[in-house]
C-alpha cells in the first residue's frame, strides 16, 4: 500500500520552507529553515542539519536587534558566533614615537640656499638667493618641527628691472644675491653675503629694528689682486677659537657645477627651446648630425667639451655621458650661467657705493674684523688665491682653513700663523679619487668640520663618496692624513653623489651613545640622481668616535628632483636631544625637509672594511669658464697626474642579514 501527500500539504511545506515570518529577528537562519513560527518572544522552526538529512525543531527566546544563524540544525545567537578577537597591546616603551617628518613649502622665490640655527630667536634662516630674501620659520619648543608660521625679508637693492642674458630677457629681476646664512659669535646675531654685490653683513634677528633684522656692520669685500679680479662672497666663516676673525670663499662668476663647460651651459640654455628634434648623443657633431633647428656649424664648435662629446639640448637624457646629463641639467638653473652672474656684477658695479668688477680669478679673504679698513690693501685682511672655486670652507681646531675647490681636483689648506708670502702658508691637496671614474675630478663643494675635529670633504661628482682629513697627521702635500670613505649604496637606487654634510653627538634612550654623519645626495647635477639624506653611523668607542662606520641609513625625499642644496642639525635644546633634528633646503622647490634624530635607530649594518691604498689618478682636464668675443674657449688648464703617495680606504661591505632600513 502506497502513502500520497495531497498536492494541499505540499503547497503548505513549500510556502513555510525558508520563509522567514514577519516579526521573527534577523539572521540568515531562515535561509535553511521550514515551518517557522513566532509566538511572542519566542521563535520555533525546523532547521536542517549540516549534512542536509534532518530537520530538527529548535525554539530559542529572542530580543528586539538580535540575529540567528543555524547551527547544524540549532539557533546560534550571531554575536557567539565570532571567534575572533581585539587584545590590547601595550607597544615598548622606544617604541610609543615614530619618527617624524615633516616638509614645509616656502614662498617668494625659486631657488632654497642656505640654512642656520639661530639658538637664541629659536628659529631657522634661509637664504633664498634668486630674489635675495631672508625666510624665518620658527622651531615648535614643545616638538622642535617647523612651525607653518614663516617671515620674510628681501635685502639689497630693489630694483624692477630685469636680468637680460644675450638681448633675452630672464624671469629674474637684478637682485643683491643672498647667499650665505650662518652664526656669529655674538649671540642672536648672523652673517649674511650678498654675492652679486660683494657685500658681508653683520645683522641681529634677536632685537629687530623696524620689525626686520637689524644691520650692525657692513664689509665691502676687496676685489683686487696684482693680476685680475675676484668676488663674488659664498660663504662665511668665523673661527669660533678666536672670535671677530672671519674667512670668506669669493666664488666669483661661475656656475654652481663643478667643472662643467659653462660655455656649453650657456649656449645650451639660448638653444633649449630652439631645439626640437632628439638628444645629440656622444660623437653625433663628429658625425656631422646637425639639424635643421638645432646649431649651425660655428656653434658646433662652442658645444663641444674637452671630451670631444656633445653637450645636451633636451632633457631626453638616454644613452649620454653623466657630463653630458649634469651639463642638461645645468642648464635649467640661472645659477649655472655664468653669463647671468656677470650680468647682476655689472648691475651693481654702476651703483654708487659698491665696486664690483667682472671676476676672472679666485680667492679667500682672512679679515679680523677690527681691522676692517676700506683704504688698506685687501680692506685690512689677507687676500689667499687660489684654484677655481671656493664655494665652501671649514676651520679646525688649529685655526687651519680647509677650502673645498669645485673646479680642481685638490683641497686646500690654509696656515694663517705662517706669513702669507712664504711657502707653507697655502697647501693644495691632491684627492685621491674613486678608481672607477673617468671624468669631473673636482672637490666639494661641501666641507665641513666633525665633533672631534676632523675634516670632512663631499666628492659631488664622485659616487657614495666622502673624504676625511685628520688635521693632527697632516704633514706634507703627499702625507696629508687622508682617508677616503665609499659607504656604497643599496641596490634600489642610482648613485649617490655628496653635495655637503653636518653631524650629530648625542645619547639615545634606546640605543646610547650615538655619532651620526648627516650627508645629503642632490639631483643638482644629474636627473637620474636619487634627492636623499644618508646617515653614517660611526663605532663611539673605536678610534675616537668618527672612524669606524657600523650602519648606513638612506631616507628619499618626498619631493624628488628637487636638487637638495643643504643638510644642517637643528638643535633647540643642547641638554634634551630628543628635541633636535635634520633640516635640508630643496633648491629646486623651494621647500624645507626636516626629520627628527631620536627614534632614527634603524640602519642597514655593516662591516668597515679598511685598506692602505697607493695609486696615481688618471690625467684629466678642466675647461675654464673665460671666452673671446666670439664665444671660443680661450684657456684650459691642464691637471698633472697625481703623485703617488698611500692613503686609508674605507669601504662599507652590507651585510645582506640586516638588510632593511635603507629608505
């Protein structure tokens, strides 16, 4: 005997299977369930088991907002449902602040130059020199960052013409040309240099007058020597051991990339827009491959390096030599034209009250302040020539003077207690440079001093390198006490190429005694360089703290090509350490990057690995900046090959198990 179901009880099952009543609580229960039905608070339905066989009766009381879920034939309450949970983590205590970065965009003007601490305004001071202007931005107390708040002043003459280079007018009015910042030994006082008008300035930003800076002493530097001319004040010094003596780099009129063809950098900026059809790559003038549109055959001549390669007129920069790429990238800046220098000198040399004849050579001024004297040989100070160019310069513990030369493969070192005339008092340096480069032997144009004395010099056109003076072992030209330094670089960038460098000496919570060499790779010379600040992090207890290099660290800018110019710690509370920080100025977008010291503990390690080297550097040239009437190369100084003498080479070998905190 069979058994039928009536076609009426099996419309009912089918309407009451996975139908949710109205009132029932929310969930995705009714989804497996059948015949479900509420009574008050309370919820009955036969939900189907796991394995899809059973359907067993489950009844369960129910809030207004709660959901269900069916649990293998039960009602589940969703919120028992999750097995996951939130515990509470209470992070060590070096870990609880990250590090802080911060970038603040200045105003007014293209170019961001120098920058200084100034202890006792509690602010930084940076030089934008394309529109001379002096930028204050205060330093937060409670967090030492950047406040957003920034001051302004333009100093100099003002004047609403414009610099016209060759008949063409520039996007640059003629300017006194703002360049150095830096401290006095008077508190809440500065120096300021304005290079296109020869001109020091001793000012104090603690007590202003007027609601600007207060001029206490202006020094007109002198400009002439037994044979040619010289200006253009880069940078000051003043030598903290004796107090009113100042040393001036006079840089002149010349380009900003050490030994670049400034002819082909000016011919280059006068064909840039001209230009439209493809890079000239190396050898195509010698090929004849000159277009309609580019250079016609007489400025062939005038584009060629001493290389024999041609110089760039674009920015497509595949397949040339790094020359070429840094000469292209030169051409961008009105710093890099020697033309438009000598345009702003003969502004002002028409002005009542400053003398400023074309410079064609190169020097450093000594003066000690009290004997400043316009009616005096050299203004009362020590005129030293030297090699093209000065652009910076650092004191020792001694007193000595060391001058970086960014047109010349040699350092100089000045003896200020031996008389000016005799030998001994001016001692040029032969670098040793890296054996892999063929080209653009030239020093600087950063030099600067460590804590323990040290003298430390940037090799811009070198890659990952630095050079270190001990001034106690200097003893001749061919036994300076010279070490060099390639700290390499990681494998995701380009080289890295030193502009200049600052240092920090403090005690970290975390990490105890730590010896930080602060230097920064600029974009300033070639597009593909990567825009970073690389810290070196030196052994305190080996070899007097500045010796030894145990971790590297690279931080990219935020902003890349942007040609960070200078690096300088900031310090707003000598005892609290963990209020200092880096600044650095970004030239090119007139921006200022800043990153606190005291949780930057991550380095990639490394072994030092060190070797006695004795070698000679290859014979090179450098082309000098001076041209005829018609534009042709009139002198090109010729570099000997270096004598032979042992030096310390230092190299950084990563070690590949603590790879990681390279950006």
């Amino acid at each position: 005997m069979s058994l039928k179901r009536s076609r009426e009880s099996e419309k009912t099952d089918v309407e009451n299977t996975g139908t949710r009543p109205v009132g029932s609580p929310g969930g995705s229960w009714w989804q497996s369930a059948r015949n479900a039905e509420v009574d008050g608070d309370k919820l009955t339905a036969e939900l189907q088991t796991a394995d899809g066989r059973d359907w067993p009766k489950s009844t369960v009381t129910f809030k207004d907002g709660e959901t269900f879920v069916n649990d293998d034939g039960r009602f589940l309450k969703t919120e028992s449902y999750i097995t996951c949970k939130f515990t509470a983590l209470d992070p060590a205590p070096e870990k609880k602040e990250p590090v802080w970065i911060k970038e603040v965009k200045l105003g007014f003007a293209q170019e961001t130059h120098e920058v200084i601490f100034e202890p006792e305004t509690h602010a930084i001071y940076v030089s934008q020199m394309t529109d001379s202007v002096l930028v204050k931005v205060e330093v937060d107390p409670a967090t030492g960052l950047l406040k957003d708040e920034q001051t302004y002043w333009r100093i100099g003459e003002i004047n609403n013409e414009f610099v016209n280079v060759d008949g063409e007018r520039t996007n640059t009015k003629f300017h006194a040309g703002l360049h150095n910042v830096s401290l006095s030994s008077q508190p809440g006082c500065l120096w300021l240099s304005l290079q296109y008008a020869n001109t020091l300035l001793l000012v104090d930003v603690l007590h202003l007058e007027n609601e600007a800076p207060k001029i206490l002493y202006e020094y007109k530097v002198p400009v002439k020597l037994k044979e040619g001319f010289v200006g253009g004040p880069h940078v000051i010094r003043e030598d903290i051991q004796k107090p009113g003596e100042i040393w001036v780099g006079l840089k002149g009129a010349i380009s900003c990339c050490p030994g670049l063809d400034s002819v082909a950098i000016d011919i280059g900026k006068a064909k840039l827009e001209q230009a439209s059809k493809p890079l000239l790559q190396e050898g195509a003038l010698d090929k004849g491959a000159v277009g309609e549109g580019e250079l016609d055959a007489s400025e062939v001549k005038k584009l060629k390096k001493e290389d024999g390669s041609a110089c760039p007129l674009k920015s497509s920069l595949a397949g040339v030599s790094a020359r070429a790429r840094q000469v292209a990238k030169a051409m961008e800046r009105n710093c890099c034209s020697v033309k438009y220098a000598k345009e702003q000198f003969a502004h002002f040399d028409e002005l009542q009250g400053y003398t400023c004849p074309e410079p064609n050579a190169w020097a450093v001024w000594h003066l000690k302040t009290e004997d400043y004297d316009l009616a005096k040989p050299d203004h009362g100070g020590t005129l030293y020539e030297c090699e093209k160019s000065p652009p910076m310069l650092t004191i020792d513990k001694e007193s000595m003077v060391w001058v970086a030369q960014d047109g010349s493969p040699n350092v100089l070192r000045i003896d200020p207690t031996i008389d000016p005339k005799e030998t001994g008092a001016k001692t040029q340096i032969k670098i040793p440079f890296p054996t892999s480069q063929e080209e653009g032997f030239v020093t600087g144009p950063g030099i600067a001093s460590s804590p323990d004395g040290t003298v430390w010099c940037a090799l811009l056109s070198s890659a990952s390198s630095l050079v270190q003076f001990k001034p106690d072992e200097f003893k001749t030209p061919n036994d300076p006490g010279l070490s060099m330094y390639d700290f390499g670089k990681p494998s995701w960038t380009v080289a890295l190429n030193t502009i200049h460098m600052d240092f920090a000496s403090f005690v970290s919570p975390s990490q105890g005694q730590m010896n930080l060499l602060f230097t920064i790779s600029s974009s300033l010379l070639d597009h593909t360089a990567l825009d970073a600040l690389i810290v070196l992090k030196f052994d305190p207890k080996k070899d007097g703290g500045w010796t030894s290099v145990t971790g590297r660290r690279v931080v990219p800018l935020p902003t890349q090509d942007s040609m960070i110019h200078r690096v300088h710690v900031v310090k707003p509370n000598l005892e609290k350490p963990e209020s200092w920080s880096v600044v650095v100025t970004e030239l090119n977008s007139s921006k200022l990057f800043q990153i606190k010291l005291i949780h930057l503990i991550d380095f990639d390690k490394c072994t030092n690995v060190i070797d006695t080297v004795q070698r000679t550097n290859p014979q090179t040239t450098v082309v000098d900046a001076n041209v005829d009437g018609q534009g042709t190369v009139t002198e090109a100084v010729c570099v000997e090959e270096f004598k032979n003498y042992a030096y310390t080479q230092h190299s950084l070998i990563m070690k590949p198990e603590h790879k990681g905190a390279g950006c």
